[in-house]
C-alpha cells in the first residue's frame, strides 16, 4: 500500500456555510477572522449561530446539538468582566475620593 501518494497532493479545501458564513478548512472549521479553530468549535458554532440562523443549507454538521457556548454565556461572562471593572471603578473611587 502506497500511504505515502496521499500526501504527496495535498491541498486546501475550503468549504463554507452559505448561511452562517462559518469556513471549514479541510473539514475543521475555523472561526472566521481569528481562525482558531478548537475540539467544540462546532459545537460551540452550534449554540452561537446555528441553532438559530441555520437551515437545511448549514452545513455544520453540529448544528441542532446543545452545549456549545451561547450568547447567554457569553453575555454573562462579559457582565461579569463589566462588575467587575465597575467594581474596581468604585474601589478607585473610595479610595482616592473625588479628586
Ligand atoms: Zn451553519
């Protein structure tokens, strides 16, 4: 058997999702504009903008699937960076007064 001819052409294949706009890149996908990709990518693409924006045309073969990261996560993670400066904010505040 002759493993070595696979190698030998290899090239990119890029497909796209024509309703989300998500890449995959020799069937990983890629987030767009980092291009970082990660084990949950496609699941987490699932809970982002599948699950809400796809249809018979996505092509993310985790769309329909729970447990990727949502919005609802995400907002609540950036709340809390947002308390949490406000927090310091204040803290600033007690401590120097108004300057
Ligand atoms: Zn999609």
């Amino acid at each position: 058997m002759d493993s070595d001819r696979e190698f030998s052409d290899l090239k990119l294949e890029r497909r796209e999702c024509e309703k989300c706009g998500a890449a995959w890149i020799n069937g990983q996908h890629v987030w767009g504009g980092t291009g970082n990709t990660s084990e949950s990518s496609e699941l987490d693409l699932a809970g982002l903008v599948c699950n809400k924006l796809g249809n018979h045309q996505c092509i993310n073969p985790m769309k329909g699937k729970e447990g990727g990261q949502t919005w609802e996560y995400r907002a609540g993670y950036i709340d809390g960076m947002i308390t949490e400066r406000k927090k310091n904010i204040q803290d600033m505040n007690d401590r120097f007064g108004d300057l």
